[in-house]
C-alpha cells in the first residue's frame, strides 16, 4: 500500500467528493484517500475531517467506524483540518440534540437565535446561515497565507462554535453578532466554512494546509 | 458587513446541452453546460443550479456525468434539480459532485421522502422547489403546480413551503410559473408572502428581464438569493455587471 499523503475522513455523512476534488486540484499527484478505516487515518502524513448534517448523527456513525481514537490522535500529532461538522464534534457539548462531542476544545456548539435575528435593514435573518460571509483573521496562521482580511467564504450551517479559551481563535464572521468561525492550535486548524466551496479563496486556504509544516 | 445576497445562475439541461424555454416551452439551446458552468464561475457567480428538465431515465446518467465534470473544475455550490424521485437519486447526484438537490414534483406526490433525505443527508442539501401560480378560483392566492407547470395540486403556496421547512428542507426555490421566461420581474408579492413564513432562506425564480429586477427581487421580495437564466445566457449581462448593479442599489454581495 502506497503512503497515504492527506487522508479524508468518511464517517458517512456529507459531501465528501467536494473535498477530495478541491484537493485533488490543489495538489495534484499526492496520495488523497477518502477512507472511514482508523489505520488508514493514523497511517496519514495529514487528516481532513469534514462534516455535514446533523453533529449527533456525526458523533453516532464516526463511533460506528471505530474513528474516535483515530481522530483524537491525529489532531493532536499532525496538520488536521477540520471543515463545518468537523470543526463542531472537536468541541464538549453541542446544543444539537444535547450531545458530546470529542472534547478537544473547551466549549458548545450553539444554534443562531433565529427569529429575533435582523440585517442592517430590518430584514429577517434566516437559519441555517447559507451563503457568503466575509471572514475576519484574528492572527496570523500559515493557513491564512494569501488570503485578504475579510475575504468571503462558503458557508450552510446553524449551529456555531464557542469556544472557553479565547486564544483559539483564529478568524470570525458576523450574523448579525460575531461568532468564531475558525480556530488554530498547534498542528490544528478547523473551520465552519466550506474551503472545498469557496472559490479561490477556499482553493488558497486548502493548498496552504497541504503545504502547511507545522512546527 | 455580513452575509451577502447570491446570484444563482440557472442552467436547465436536456441530453447533455442547455437550454432557455419561455413558460416551460418553445426550448432554445444556449450551450455546452461544462464551458458554461466555467465561464459563470469566472464571472464570479456565487452557486449554479443545473435543472434537468428532460429527467427521462435515458438522460439520467448524462446529468450525473455533466455534474461530475463541473464539481472537478469549478468550486461553488452546485445544486441539481429535475426527476429526483428517490432518497437514492439524492445519494446518487451528492456522489457525483452536486451539493443540494432541488425536489418538486416528488415533494408533492410523497412528502415523506423530502422528511427522508433530509433525515439522512441533513437538510443544508435539500431544496425544495416550489412552481406556484397566481389562481382565482382558491380561497389562497398562489397554488402549487406540478409536472412542469401542467398539474394544479390544489395546495396554497405559502403554507406548503411552511410545510416543507417542517420536514426539513433548508431552502426553497420559488418560481412564479406566470413569470417564467416573461421577463417581466420576479413575483415579489409571492416570494415575501413565502419569505416571512419561513425561517430558511428562499431564491426567487422566474421573471428576470434587466438588473432592476434582480434588485427589486432582494428588497422587494425577500429573497435570499435571485436565480436567473437568459439574461446571463445570451449575453446580455454578465454576473459581474449584475453584482456591480446590486451594489449600487445597497445590496450587498461577493465581489
């Protein structure tokens, strides 16, 4: 078996051909598997861990597949993306059907308060927040290279992450209040956005995480 | 800043070209859907649509190739609509590269299989659309048509999209069938009837003639995002034109 260069975690849920044909065409002629086997993803030289649907589902069929162990080791070992539901389960709790995600974020996942919620000109706010939001980077990060301040990304999602230790965050979105929309912290970085989705922007922050040595 | 108001142009497919009907009828072709797709990528469209309109089983397997080849070459969301009659079309189009699948008339015959799809995908993949008519003889003002515009359903528009959002559709693709191909604007009365029902966003079809009225659909009608075919296809416009236009009428959205 040839080495593994980026292994996509498939746990059964979402569109996982998007991600893999957004890395295919960033990085051309590396190894990209799109596996749901753990030795496939510890054997990876990186992980991408998307996610879409609903997080308890998520949590449910990722422990089907004996995943858990897997993912909890490769986010802590080796350059680890995380994308939407995949940023979500890395955190304790979810309000989503009051379940536990993997815990390795202090904080909850929480859902956007929807009917009180108005844009600048009255109008209703809708749920799930679908669309491009302009992204705001708090630090600077390698995965950030390249990409302007407030650059709009791909997102579809009703729940968002908070996390406890500040510090995590790498960038923010308004709607309307601000919430974290990325986070970075060693070998991790994990977004709410759809990378795989966002045009050029999306494609730039996908080849700097394949080009991305963490120290 | 926040959350911008998307421009959707609409391809509707048949054995492997696109093509332009006017009311659902008298088809034009407007080209090879791949170099399309590119071309409106470049152009800075923030999603596609392809519909299907054929949707015979022999045409099938054509749209799954056309998809497949636009997912490897251009990265926005890309919705898929037309014949989608079962959780495993659903399963099949998300394989071969689509995002969201667009149900209709199957939403109508069976319900319960939008509840499914959404229960089994999530519902950030599943539109429902909605082919509404301004009618008369109903105690409502617009009722929901099926088959392509040909079968009245007896259903108020307004409360079958707050029907569908219970079983889990997260957006709603509204067309006004007395627009469609008119050129006369969106149905904006419609469109925000549906757009204050519902808690999840809706994209406005039907109508587009000029720039004004991809305005007039956001801030008229309520809608989240405008879809349009023709005055992309032919030249008339491009989505860059029709951004830089909504911008200098307050809107905002990715440029």
């Amino acid at each position: 078996m040839s080495k593994v260069d980026i292994a996509v975690v498939d746990y059964g849920m979402g569109n996982l051909r998007s991600v893999s044909k957004a890395l295919e065409h960033v990085a051309p002629g590396k190894n990209i598997v799109v596996t749901s086997r753990p030795e496939e993803v510890a054997g990876a030289e990186r992980v991408v861990f998307p996610g879409q649907g609903a997080m308890p589902d998520c949590i449910r069929e990722l422990d089907a597949r004996g995943l858990r162990s897997a993912i909890i080791d490769a986010a802590k070992r080796k350059p680890f993306l995380g994308i939407c539901i995949g940023l979500q389960m890395l955190f304790e709790h979810s309000e989503e059907g009051a379940v536990s995600g993997l815990g390795l974020f202090k904080g909850n996942v929480k859902r956007f308060a929807g009917a009180d919620m108005v844009d600048a000109h009255g109008e209703k706010l809708k749920v799930p927040h679908m669309g491009w939001n302009q992204v705001y980077q708090v630090q600077a990060h390698p995965l950030w290279r390249g990409i302007d301040d407030g650059a709009r990304f791909y997102y579809v999602h009703s729940y968002y992450v908070q996390p406890e230790d500040t510090a995590v965050i790498a960038g923010f979105s308004n709607y309307p209040d601000r919430f974290s929309c990325a986070i970075a912290k060693d070998n991790l970085f994990a977004v709410q956005f759809h990378p795989e989705k966002s045009a050029q922007a999306g494609l730039q922050l996908l080849s700097n995480f394949v080009n991305w040595s963490p120290s | 800043m926040g959350l911008a108001k998307r421009i959707i142009p609409c391809l509707d497919v048949t054995n492997g070209r696109v093509v332009k009907g006017v009311n659902f009828l008298e088809l034009r072709d407007a080209g090879d859907p791949v170099e399309i797709a590119r071309r409106y990528d470049e152009q800075g469209a923030d999603e596609l649509t392809f519909l299907d309109i054929t949707a015979s089983s022999d045409n099938r397997g054509l749209i799954l190739h056309i998809i497949e080849e636009v997912a490897s070459q251009v990265f926005i969301p890309l919705t898929v609509g037309g014949g989608v009659r079962e959780v495993e079309d659903v399963r099949r189009l998300l394989n071969a590269g689509a995002d969201k699948v667009s149900i209709n008339t199957t939403a109508v015959l069976n319900p319960g299989m939008v509840q499914a799809a959404a229960g089994r995908f999530g519902s950030q993949c599943i539109v429902v659309a909605i082919d509404a008519k301004k009618v008369e003889n109903q105690p409502f003002e617009w009722e929901v048509f099926t088959h392509g515009g040909r079968n009245a359903t007896g259903l108020d528009a307004v409360k079958w999209a707050e029907y569908m959002v219970s079983l889990g559709a997260g957006e709603l693709l509204v067309t006004s069938m007395d627009r469609d191909g008119t050129k006369i604007g969106f149905n904006n009365p419609l469109n925000r009837a549906i757009s204050n029902a519902v808690e999840v966003p809706i994209i406005a079809s039907g109508g587009v003639g000029n720039l004004q009225h991809l305005v007039d659909g956001v801030k008229e009608g309520g809608a989240d995002a405008v879809l349009a075919a023709s005055i992309f296809h032919y030249g008339e416009y491009t989505v860059r034109q029709a951004k830089e236009y909504m911008v200098q009428h307050g809107i905002e959205v990715r440029l």
